[in-house]
C-alpha cells in the first residue's frame, strides 16, 4: 500500500467517526437516549395538562356551588326580613285593635241603652227592670272578658284588693274588717285592675 492509499483509509475512518460522534458525549446524547425516558417525559406532560384541566373543572364546579350558596342565602335574607315586616305589622294592629272583640260584645249593650232612653210611655218598674236587664247583659261582657267584682264587705282588709278611705270603730265587726264598700273594685283574670275603695273596722 503507498502512502497515498493510507492516507485515503485515514480520512475514510475519520469521516466515519465524525458521523458516529465518536467518543464526543455532546454529539451522542441525542443518539444514545433512552426510548423509554423520552415516552416517560412525554407521558408526564400529558399528566400535568390533565391535571390542569381536572383543578379547571374542579374550580368551575366549586363556582358554580358557591354561587347557587349566595343566591339562596339572598333569598333566605329577603324571606326573613318580609317575616319580619309582617310580624311587625301584625303585633301593630294586634295593639290597635286588641278591644274589637270587647267593643263588639259592648255594642249590643249600647243598643238597649239606647232603647231604653227612647222608649215612652213606660211606667218606672218597667223602666228599671229595662235596665237590671241591661246591667246583667253587661256583667255578662266583662265576665266574658275575664272581669270579676272583688269581694269587700265582710273580708279582711287586704291592700292590694281594698282601698281604705275610712276608719271606724265597731264592736259588729273585727279588727280589719271591711264594712262598708263605697266603690266595687274589679280584676281581670288575676290581675287587679281597680282596687275596692272601702270602710275598715277597728275594734274598741
């Protein structure tokens, strides 16, 4: 072999391991990389994008809900605040017309009254049996309204029942005894509501 053919084989053998990369890393990292590492890298960007899209339904889903919350706490708000328009409005004119009832059974009693003022020709008794009956009709009202007369004479003097305006010395009566009643006291149910204004004995 002459020279000149060694050196052609020289340059041969060298083109060969420039197109190889020969012993150069740089040039033989693309050639050398592992198929398995390039679908695992291809694989994990395709997880995150999913990921991504799954926290982007996640996070239309958690809007949606809280919009659905604010618009039924709205209505909850709205509800309350007619309850209490309402309620408010209906304690009112419970207020204002709590004595319809009363007024009511009262009109009838006011319907004889005025009767009876217009009648003529009526001897006395029947006039005051006229208005016993009246009296009765009204008595009637007030017990159906929960109105009892207090007791008075004959009861011991109690103060917050009885009023007394006077004193008396009695040898009929014991001490703190009611003996006469100048003005009948009422209750309402059991509350006093008018106390009795009365004599109270003293004994000698």
């Amino acid at each position: 072999m002459t020279n000149e053919d060694k050196n052609r084989f020289t340059d041969a053998t060298r083109e060969d391991e420039i197109f190889d990369g020969g012993d150069n890393p740089a040039i033989r990292k693309g050639k050398d990389r592992d198929p398995a590492e390039q679908d695992l890298k291809g694989t994990s960007g395709e997880a995150k994008e999913a990921d991504l899209t799954l926290l982007q339904k996640q996070l239309g889903d958690a809007e949606a809900r809280a919009d659905d919350f604010f618009k039924r706490l709205a209505r909850l708000q709205a509800d309350y605040e007619n309850f209490r328009r309402r309620s408010r409005q209906e304690k009112e004119d419970l207020h204002r017309y709590a004595s319809e009832q009363l007024v009511l059974r009262l009109l009838p009693v006011l319907d004889n009254f005025e009767r009876a003022l217009t009648a003529g020709g009526d001897s006395l008794q029947d006039y005051r049996s006229g208005v016993e009956m009246i009296y009765r009709q009204l008595l009637d009202v007030l017990s159906l309204e929960g109105v009892t007369a207090i007791p008075a004479v004959g009861e011991i003097f109690d103060p917050v029942k009885h009023e007394a305006v006077l004193r008396e010395l009695s040898d009929e009566y014991p001490e703190n005894t009611i003996t006469e009643e100048f003005r009948r006291g009422y209750l309402l149910k059991d509350r006093v509501i008018r106390p009795a204004m009365v004599k109270v004995s003293n004994s000698l």
